[in-house]
C-alpha cells in the first residue's frame, strides 16, 4: 500500500529521518507542529495511515499490516533505519514497527498510548461519523451541529471535522473508511505483541490523560526495556497540541541526543 505522505526538512539522505505517525480519526496534518520543529535537523515524513487522509481504503486495519505499509513506505523512500514518532493509534502502530522490525528502528517516541489493551467501550465520535455519513451535508456548520448530538467538545469536533472534503456536487463527504475504523475498532484498543525493542524509547504522557497508568509500567518495561517516561503537566490527550513547546522541546532532545 503506497501511503500519502509529505517531506519537509533537511534533503533525504543529509539527516536523519524522522517519521510521524497521526492518531485514530487524524492525519498527517496533526503532527505538523511536532514536523516543523524537527525540521531544522532531521528530514521528516508525515504519513497519512491506510483508512485515513489521503491514503488508500483497505478492509483489514491490523496493527501488523499497518507496520507494514510503514515499512513499504520506508523502502521506497530508501530509508534503511528512521526515528518513529506515534501519537495515540500512530504510537501503537510505531511500537509494531519497533517489535516486528527492530532494525529498522533508531529512536521510538510514543505520545501517550500504551502497549496494552483498553477496555471495550462505545466510541461517541464512531457514532457521530456514522451519522454524517448517512446525511447529505451542505455545509461544515450542518456537519457541527449533527456531531453536537454525539460530541460536546468543540475542540473534539473540530479535529474529527478535518475529515471532510467537499465532492463534485458541492456536498462534503468523509475521507475515512469509517466502515473498516468501526469493524477494527476494538482491535485497535488490543494488546500489542512482538519481541522486546532494546532502542533508546520515551513514552510521553498528558499529566491528564489516563492512556499511560502505573499499571502499564511492567507491560512497557517488558517490550521496551530502554524505556522512559515522561509527563507533560496540564495537558490531557492531545499533550502535542495543548503544550507543543514543551512537547517538541522533549522529543527534539530525545532524538538529538
């Protein structure tokens, strides 16, 4: 699978590459500010991953196929080894790239998801998409208030709402496969499995957020025993965007050093 992707940063080949991985419902385009700041030392990739942006639809949506198409995407590039950083579903996605594919792997950055299954829960924002595909949306604000039946946070709607494009006839339609997200939807929430990443791994975590607990620090230190863990305070899933400063600042280090 050939994924969208775009390039920013020092000429491939002059710097070590870094590439970015989105979270579930996202894009590329999340990332950008994480992109930017690594930029002036690294050649970056931001990837659109299968079912989302730009990239092609499939009906299998395993974290294993996932970890593939980055490994595709890496050998078309030439890249022989690049840093990974995932945010959220893109964190479990770099962690399988790392267990299946250590070689290919420098430095891991993982932004506040864990190695470990989360329990079966209804998804608002599955439901709300649901509803606006099956509405004839003429505009954003229609698509708004159809997802505030599902979604209070306006901050949540506002990123969900990124996926809408606007077709030949003037209507707005859903990039993702929402059909294969819901299908794989509680795979997505699994166990990861694989062996043992030796690399250099930070897991940052929302002072927030409830993704990374005291009890996810055996299964981490289990497949990633060069692991450490870092808290951003005041932020909550979102740490790179409520926080980019701080957050950029800990991941430019990490890879630097």
């Amino acid at each position: 699978m050939k994924l969208n992707f775009t390039q920013q940063g020092q000429p491939a080949g002059s710097a070590p590459a870094v590439i970015l991985l989105h979270g579930l419902f996202g894009s590329l385009s999340n990332l950008s500010l994480a992109a930017k700041a690594l930029s002036h030392d690294c050649t970056c990739y931001q990837l659109d991953l299968r079912n989302h942006g730009l990239s092609p639809h499939s009906p299998e949506m395993s974290y294993s196929a996932m970890a593939e198409d980055v490994i595709e995407f890496m050998d078309d590039q030439k890249l022989a080894q690049a840093h990974l950083l995932g945010h959220s579903m893109g964190g479990k996605v770099a962690m399988q790239i790392a267990l299946s594919y250590p070689e290919r792997v420098n430095k891991l950055v993982v932004a506040d998801i864990a190695p470990v299954n989360y329990p079966k829960r209804r998804n608002p924002a599955i439901e709300g998409l649901k509803a606006l595909s099956k509405n004839t949306l003429e505009s954003r604000q229609q698509a708004d208030q159809i997802l505030a039946r599902f979604i209070e946070e306006k901050q949540v709607r506002a990123f969900l709402l990124k996926n809408l494009y606007r077709d030949t006839s003037g209507h707005y339609r859903l990039r993702l496969n929402l059909s294969a997200i819901d299908t794989h939807y509680q795979s997505i929430s699994e166990t990861l499995t694989g062996t043992p990443f030796s690399g250099p791994t930070l897991f940052l975590k929302g002072s927030h957020s409830s993704y990374i607990q005291q009890q996810h620090k055996e299964a981490i230190l289990t497949l990633f025993p060069n692991a450490k863990v870092k808290v951003i305070s005041g932020t909550g899933h979102w740490l790179h965007s409520e926080k980019p400063d701080t957050f950029n600042r800990l991941v430019k280090q990490f890879i630097n050093n």
